[in-house]
C-alpha cells in the first residue's frame, strides 16, 4: 500500500507542477514581433481584393 500512495503523491506533485507551468506559458504576452507581424498581415489583407466563387 506504501507504492500506491508514494505513486498518488508523485502524480500529484507532476501534476501539479505541470499545471504551474502550463498557467505561466498562458500568461505570456505575445511577442512584439509576433503582434507587429500580425498587424502586417492584417493590412495586406485589407489590400487584397477578394474574390467570391458565385456557386449557384
């Protein structure tokens, strides 16, 4: 029964530690660059005509 319990508890600590981890990375602010890219992006696409296929 001692196994059963030390394995709970290092599952819980993993856990645990894996849950802190993921928490951080979601707290993150996304990169300047990454925003700067984006912006870019977003521009070109309001440049570009768009094209609708009439499929009736």
């Amino acid at each position: 029964m001692g196994k059963t319990n030390a394995k709970t508890n290092l599952e819980s600590q993993i856990e645990e530690n894996l849950r802190k981890v993921y928490q951080r990375t979601v707290e993150e602010d996304v990169p300047d660059r990454f925003k700067d890219l984006l912006s870019r992006l977003k521009a070109m696409d309001g440049e570009q005509p768009r094209h609708q296929e009439d499929n009736s």
